[in-house]
C-alpha cells in the first residue's frame, strides 16, 4: 500500500487531510513537527509527504532537501498557507513536487497526489537496473565559442584520462557540474557512476550520513544499514560541489579517502574500503578559508592536484549568443513550439547585461522569455532584472512609464505562473483593470 506522511502541527488538519486520504485506500502516517518527521522518515518508506510550511521547529520550504535525502524516491507537497504563493514557488525551486493552499485547495488534494503516485511509478519504470553515469553531459555538449573555455576544455580533456583529484573552481552558476561529469564521461570510469552533492544542501549530521553512509543503530531510527555516495560510487566518480562548505571535521574524513580509500562508516568500528575519484568543486577562495582556520590545507594539496578555471560569463562574451540560441532551442522543443529568433535590440540586452547568475541564470532568462514571447523575443519579454541593469544600450522609451508597467505585470505574472487573481491581489488593482492593462500591453499569458 502508498503511504503518505503528512506534517503539520494542527490537529484538525492532520485528522482531515489523513481521512480524505484514507478513503482513497492511502496508508497515512503524521507528525505534528520538524523532529517527528525526521524519525518517521528513517523508520519507513513513504511515497508523498504532505508537508505545512510553517512548523513550529523548522520550515517547509527548507526542509524540502532535507526530506529529499531522507526519502529521495518520495514526492513533497508543500501545504501553504492564505496562497502564499512566494513559499511555494521557493518550494518548487527546492524541488518540491507541487504545492496546495491549505483549507481552501482541499479538493486538489487527490488529483495532486494521484498524479505524484503516478510520477513516481513512471520513474520507476524508466530505472535501468543498473546505475551507470549519464552521459548528459560530455565535452561534446558543451556550447563555447571564447578561447577561454576553448583553454578549460583543453585542459580538462588531458586530466580525465588520469585517476587524480580536480578541483573545479568557478563563480555559481558557470557549468562547474557540466565539467566535472565531462570529466568523468571521458575517463577510463565512465561505465561506473557519476554520484553528485552539493555540502550546502545539507546539514553536517545529513552530509556525513550521505557520504559515508551509516551502520544500523548508529543513531535513533537507523533500522539498517545505508551505504554512502562514496560506496555507492565504488569504481566510479563522486563530485563534491561548494567543498567550501563541509565542516572540518567531515574534511578529515574525506581526507582519508583521499590518502588511503578507506573511511568509517558512522556508528561502525571497522573500515569501508573504496575506489573512488573525487571531483570537486567551490565558488570560494579556498586559501583564504585556510588562513582563517576554516579549511584544511593538508586537504587542499589532495583535492587540486589539478585545478581548472571556469571564468564567468562576463569575461568570455564571446560565449553569450550562441548560449542563448543553445537555449531557446532546447525549451522550445521542450514545449513542442518552434523557436524565435531575437531581436537585434534583445541580442544587445544580451551583450551588455553582466550576467551575475553566470550560465544557470541565462537558462532561467531565456526559459522565461520563450514563455511569454510571441514570434520573436524582444526587449519586452526579457526579465526585469536584465531591463535594470546596463542600461547604457536600452532604447529611450524603456524608460517610458508605460513600459515600466508592462514589464512589471509581467514580472509578477510569471512569479505567480499566470494566476490573474493572485497577480492583481499582488498589484493591488482589480482583476478587471489587470485584465484590461493586459489586452492594452499585449501581453501574452
């Protein structure tokens, strides 16, 4: 039978969520906070969390990674509160499923979890039995243009045919993931797994766990064993991105692995031995954090052995159109529509913004442009944020009022995903005038 954990500290709303639920044949397990759910979550295996975002010990929308290492396989739904749509927007970006208003969405509750449950089994199907590395990414893939990533590709083309440890260093949002399973892909290990995390993502107790793995009984509700990434890697290759970010503690572990291949499972008394290789990746200044006392040196020599550069997208602009046109047509065939082309005044916008989000925020740019674009993307489909900045090559009636307005609802159009009655709540106008400013800007929903 599914089972469904749902997380909420109100009583009334466990009880009504759990009998709507259990009429439609659902297994249902509560917890009424943060803790209570982490203990259930060790102990069994649930299909959906139905989860409140606000619990008196945590947040739902933070605790959706945390639930993501505990149940990887499960579906989130967050529970939001009087349509705060922000937290469930947040909440998908952190990889929740989908999102409900508590009280008032209660007859979505099915439709969304029968479609989870779906997803789920969909997913399952299309598992290989086996878990060699996807080959998404390879050199061949990468979009360039610039000399720069002309050089990177170079270098990281001669370090994958070795076993030694790189250290990708790169602003967020540059490809530092793109490159390390490149690297991997062109490496003798290939047909073993690729395995990444991000140590931000996780909190100390979770990043050891998930790396290392533990022994039953190691702490409350290790019913059995769990092997880590780095045994599940055996033979293959585990990427280690923000590596700035894991507490020296778990750094002298690593170190380990490094030295000898060998680590202490959490709770065990003997050794785990592994062939593994580390990539790893950090937006930091590691030598800084070593001079304040926050990373191990000893740890640093291991880990760049080889170091690649990734420069970020300002320096290398020879790379910005034909990224954008890598884009474009990728999410257009991603929603079945032909691609448009851009603007010449929109290619400028391109040209002079200076990309601070690096590679992923022109991949959210250009996916929010084919969304509310006509034939042709011009300045007025483009997000706000790249309207406000350079605006040295902005035509004079982007300063205009009117165009202020248009892009505006735009903005708070996509932010809301097309909800007109969310989007004038936000605008503080009526639907009727948000419906009529709407027909008058051209604006497509």
């Amino acid at each position: 039978m599914n089972k469904i954990l749902i997380i909420d500290d109100e009583p009334t709303i466990r009880m009504l969520l759990s009998r709507i639920l259990e009429l439609e044949g659902y297994e249902v397990l509560k917890a009424k906070d943060r803790v209570t759910a982490l203990y259930t979550l060790k102990k069994q295996e649930v299909q959906v969390v139905l989860c409140d975002v606000f619990l008196p010990d945590g947040n739902g929308v933070d605790m959706v990674r945390e639930l993501q290492v505990l149940a990887p396989a499960a579906k989130i739904i967050l529970l939001t509160a009087h349509g705060n749509i922000p937290d469930g927007v947040q909440a998908i970006k952190n990889g929740a499923f989908d999102y409900i208003v508590k009280g008032d969405d209660n007859r979505k509750i099915i439709p969304i979890v029968s479609r989870a449950m779906d997803a789920i089994a969909s997913e399952q199907k299309k598992k290989p039995a086996s878990t060699p590395a996807a080959k998404s990414h390879t050199f061949d893939t990468i979009v360039w243009k610039s000399h720069a990533i002309s050089d990177v590709i170079t270098q990281a083309k001669k370090v994958a045919t070795t076993d030694v440890a790189v250290l990708i260093n790169g602003e967020t949002g540059t490809g530092k993931e793109v490159f390390a399973q490149s690297i991997h892909n062109a490496s003798n290990r290939s047909s073993q797994p690729f395995l990444a995390l991000n140590c931000s993502a996780f909190s100390r107790e979770l990043l050891e766990s998930e790396l290392f793995g533990y022994k039953a009984g190691a702490f409350t509700g290790a019913v059995k064993d769990k092997k880590g990434l780095l045994e599940e890697a055996n033979h293959g290759t585990v990427f280690i991105d923000e590596i700035g970010e894991m507490a020296l503690e778990l750094q002298s572990k690593l170190l380990r692995v490094l030295e000898t291949g060998e680590f202490v499972k959490v709770g065990d008394t003997k050794t785990t031995r592994v062939d593994v290789r580390i990539i790893s990746a950090t937006n930091r200044n590691l030598k800084d954090e070593i001079a304040n006392g926050r990373f191990r040196e000893d740890l640093y020599f291991r880990l760049s052995v080889f170091r690649i550069e990734i420069p970020p997208l300002r320096q290398r602009k020879e790379d910005i159109l034909p990224l954008a046109d890598y884009f474009i047509e990728r999410f257009a065939k991603q929603i079945g529509r032909p691609a448009p082309a851009l603007s010449s005044e929109a290619k400028n916008l391109f040209m002079a913004y200076p990309w601070p989000g690096n590679v992923r925020e022109m991949m959210n740019a250009t996916e929010h442009a084919l969304i509310v674009c006509d034939s042709e993307i011009t300045r007025h489909d483009l997000p706000i944020d790249m309207l406000s900045g350079d605006t040295s090559t902005v035509a004079d009636d982007s300063f205009d009022l009117k165009s202020v307005e248009r892009n505006h609802i735009i903005k708070v159009l996509n932010h809301t995903r097309g909800n007109k009655t969310e989007t004038a709540r936000l605008l503080k106008i009526g639907l009727t005038t948000l419906y009529r400013k709407i027909e008058e800007y051209g604006i497509t929903v």
